[in-house]
C-alpha cells in the first residue's frame, strides 16, 4: 500500500512537472517577439532613437489590430551605443536568449556589416531601413533604404544636369558607406568626363566637430570658376557642426551647393536652417509630401510621441515599409519561420508614404522613388525634382569592375545574393 503511494505520489509529481514545462513552452509562444538594435547613446543616437520608436508605434498598431497570427507582438528594445562589435553581441543576444523573430535595426554600414556574419550563422532576419553603399546581398537581410542608384547616382545627375556641376567634392565620414559609395562615384564622374583633378575627397572620423579648415578648403576648391558642388556622406552628430560651420562661412547653395544623403529632418530640427535654405537632400521620402497616407503617418506619429513638433524622416518610412510587409509577409507564410517568411516577403506590395507602391524585389532590395529636396527656413524640404516612377534598387554597382557582372536573385533556381552572369554560377557569399 505504501509502495503504491509512492508510485502514485511519485506519478503526480512528474505529471505536475511535464504540465509545467508545457505551459511554460506556451507562455514563451504567446508574444511574437520584435527585435530592436538601434543606438540610443553615442554618436548615432541622434539618428537612431527615433527608428526605436518608430518600431515601438508599428508594434503598438500591429497589436491594437489583432496583432499576427492571433498572438501580441512584443518589442525587445537593445541598445548597442553606436559600437560596432555590440551590435554583434546584441544580434546574437537578441536571437538566442530572447529568442526574437525578427529584428529591425542598424544604420551605418559598419553597424550592419558587423551583424551580417551573425545574422547569417542563426539564420535571421533583419530589416535595414538606411541608405548604403551597395555590394551586398544576404538572404537574411532586406534592405529597405536606398541603394546607390536609388540616391546616390541621380543626385550627381541632378546636380550634373540642372545645376551645371563641373567640379566636385566628395565629403563622407569614415566608414565603409562613404569610401564604397565615394568609389561608385568617383567611377561614375570619371566614365562622365570628369578630370581627376576636379575631384576633392575627404573622410573625417565619426563625431567630427570642427569644420572650419575642410569647409575653407572646400570653398578654395570651388574658386576656380568652375561650377562646384558637394557631395555629403556624412554621417550621424557630425552633421550638425558641418552645416554650422557652412553658415559661418557664408557658403550659400548659390555659391556651393552641397546634396547630403544622410540629412533629414531629424537632423536639422535641431539647428537654424535660415543660412541653410537652398542646399539639397537626396532621399525616397520627404515629411513635405502631401498625400492622405503620409498626413495618417505624420499624425500617428504626432500622437505615438505625444509631440506634435516631432518630424518624420526617410528612414521611418523605411522602417513603417519594412514592418508593413514583414507583418504581410507572416500572415502569408501563416507562421514567423525564418525562411518561410524570406520567401514571402518577395512580390509583396504595400503603400509607400509619397503616394505610391513599395514593392520587394527578388534581390531583397525596394522599388521606391527618388526625391531630391532644398532645404526650407523652416527645416522641411521642398521637392525639386523626383522621378516619373519607382526605382528598382541594384544590389551591385554597374560602375564598379567585379560587381558590374552581379546580380542578385533569391528565387528559384538561382537563390543567389552574388550570381556571376558571364561565369554563370553564384560566387557562393552574400557580400564581396
């Protein structure tokens, strides 16, 4: 009898212990869990927390609808503090131990490139919402910022046709963005006729601060009579100085015009933009724009910050693009598996916010439009010239030897991020 107690006491016990660790299984399947991995401190953070809480609003709308798949998403907010090895760190962190299904994150470059490998090796998925220099394309990665023939190439044309630019400076800081995209145009101004000689390229490190010598150099460059114009890649805090100091220099857009590709509105909110007005901005989204879908978004956004002097920038718009089609994509694909869902991301179509179709192409890249804008006394741009359509963005360079030959398929039966067309076979790595 007592043995038989035990039995059944014993039975009970094992019993209660299987339930429990099947309701715990349950309880850690009941969010969806949304990965965050933008700097909110460092030289980046000035860009950055405002993706973070872009992320935080789709996530708050995504939930208030019904969230995905009858289950709540969860935002797992980590701050990887503009340095690079953590936001490898944290990638990995975020996969393995909080067990996201998908992260929204980075914008530099070198922030990417260092989450690439580890992206990569646990197979997966982020979501990249910054213009970049091209010459990558990973299975794990969409790119929903701009490639350099969605920004970078039609803002020399503009600056080349409708501006008379003869001469050039290529400004940038130094990472792997501005030397790549720099090397691209560099390419590019030569195959178009420009002498070496009427091209300047400078590089200043992350959070540079005092311009006063490069931006007199600039203007000794561009007093030759020749048309002169900047091309600026500068990145993150750095910006804010440099187009101060373009203002105590008295450098006009008459005189120099300077187009930046990493200038929105968030970054001139905080300065006086009166000696600014005239210089130019290359982008797939304005806050200026007016159409019913972006007055939603801005006025979403006004509410979600509690903050209705906050702006809205490029890299929100990619950020909303992403997640619309990524919470598509899982609805298709009726679970949040990794490749499942990569899969389903290609062909979706959702709104942009300039009144057009965001779609997803086979190389992980967007078709978008491309704005270019002149900078307003108020801070917001004024649309100058933008193109008849969208643009399909090229994951490797037509003006670069070794990348002109690539493209980039991950359909079937090529599922390649680097297929050599003339040798006919993937080159095997998602990045060169």
């Amino acid at each position: 009898m007592n043995i038989l107690y035990k039995a059944k006491r014993f039975g009970a016990i094992i019993a209660a212990a299987v339930l429990m660790q099947w309701s715990t299984s349950i309880l850690a399947q009941d969010t969806i869990k949304v990965g965050v991995l933008h700097s909110l401190s460092g030289s980046m953070a000035i860009s950055e927390t405002t993706l973070k809480d872009t992320v935080l609003m789709m996530v708050e709308e995504q939930n208030r609808a019904g969230g995905l798949l009858g289950r709540q998403l969860e935002a797992v907010v980590v701050d990887p503090a503009s340095d690079w090895p953590l936001f490898a760190e944290q990638t990995r962190e975020l996969i393995t131990q909080e067990g996201v299904d998908v992260i929204f994150g980075c914008w530099t470059s070198v922030s990417r490139k260092s989450v690439l490998p580890v992206i990569e090796e646990l197979n997966g998925l982020l979501f990249y919402p910054v213009q970049y220099e091209g010459e990558e394309s990973s299975k794990n990665v969409f790119y929903t910022g701009a490639a350099p023939n969605q920004q970078a190439i039609p803002a020399v044309d503009y600056l080349m046709d409708e501006i008379g630019a003869e001469r050039w400076v290529l400004a940038g800081t130094d990472y792997v963005y501005p030397r790549t995209t720099n090397r691209i145009l560099e390419a590019y101004l030569k195959a178009n006729g420009v002498a070496d000689e009427d091209i300047m390229i400078n590089y200043t490190p992350f959070s540079h601060s005092d311009w006063q010598n490069i931006v007199a150099e600039i203007q000794r460059f561009g007093s030759t009579g020749k048309k002169t114009a900047v091309v600026s890649t500068i990145n993150g805090d750095a910006n804010v100085p440099f187009y101060i100091e373009l203002g105590n220099q008295g450098v006009s857009a008459e005189d120099i015009p300077v187009i930046a590709f990493s200038v929105g509105e968030e970054e001139l909110s905080g300065i006086d933009t009166a000696p600014l007005v005239g210089h130019l901005a290359a982008w797939n989204y304005f806050q200026s724009v007016f159409n019913d879908t972006n007055e939603e978004f801005i006025d979403s956004w006004h509410s979600f910050i509690g903050n209705s002097s906050r702006v809205t920038n490029d890299p929100m718009e990619a950020t909303y693009i992403g997640f619309k089609m990524w919470a598509e994509a899982v609805e298709a694909a009726g679970t949040t598996e990794v490749d499942a869902v990569e899969q389903a991301m290609i062909g979706i179509e959702v709104p942009n916010l300039t009144g057009g179709t965001a779609v997803m192409n086979a190389n992980h890249h967007l078709s978008k439009p491309v704005l270019i804008g002149e900078i307003q006394d108020d801070g917001q741009f004024e649309v100058v010239w933008e193109t008849d359509g969208v643009v399909a963005g090229d994951a490797w360079s037509d003006y670069l030897e070794g990348s002109r030959d690539l493209i980039s398929d991950w359909t079937e039966p090529t599922r390649c991020g680097n297929y050599n067309t003339v040798e006919n076979r993937c080159l095997g790595s998602s990045s060169q």
